[in-house]
C-alpha cells in the first residue's frame, strides 16, 4: 500500500466512507480501522447497494481482497 493511499485512510478514520465490493455491493460506514492487505472494520454500517432499501448492518470487518473502492469523505 501507497504512503499516500495510507495517509488518506488515516485522515478517514472516524469518518463516513463508502466502499465498494466485489460483486457490486456497496457499504457505508465510519471507518474504525484498516490494515496493509486493506482489511476494513466499520462501524455504523450500512448496505447502500439498494437505495430504496438502506439495511443497517452495524459494526464489520471487510476482507481487503474485496475491496474495489474506498471513496473517502469530502475534504
């Protein structure tokens, strides 16, 4: 992983991020933690992948080999 790519998860912890996943699902939820293999732990999660239908999932690791974006919070 990147300095850079390191330094933005950093500046996102405790911040809203969106990630999406392999197969098309997408989450949203506080980054609590990340690793150098992009394994995530959320909080506060949610399952945005249907927008009409928002589930809430709570608190989640996410294995970082499906992980396909990290969209960070506006700065």
């Amino acid at each position: 992983m990147s300095e850079m790519t390191t330094q933005i998860l950093e500046e996102s912890l405790g911040k809203t991020v969106l990630v999406r996943l392999k197969g098309g699902k997408s989450l949203r939820g506080k980054l609590r933690g990340f690793d150098q293999h992009l394994n995530l732990v959320l909080e506060e999660t949610e399952d945005s992948t249907d927008s009409e239908n928002i589930k809430k999932l709570d608190t989640l690791i996410v294995r970082g080999d499906n992980v396909v974006i990290i969209s960070p919070p506006p700065r």
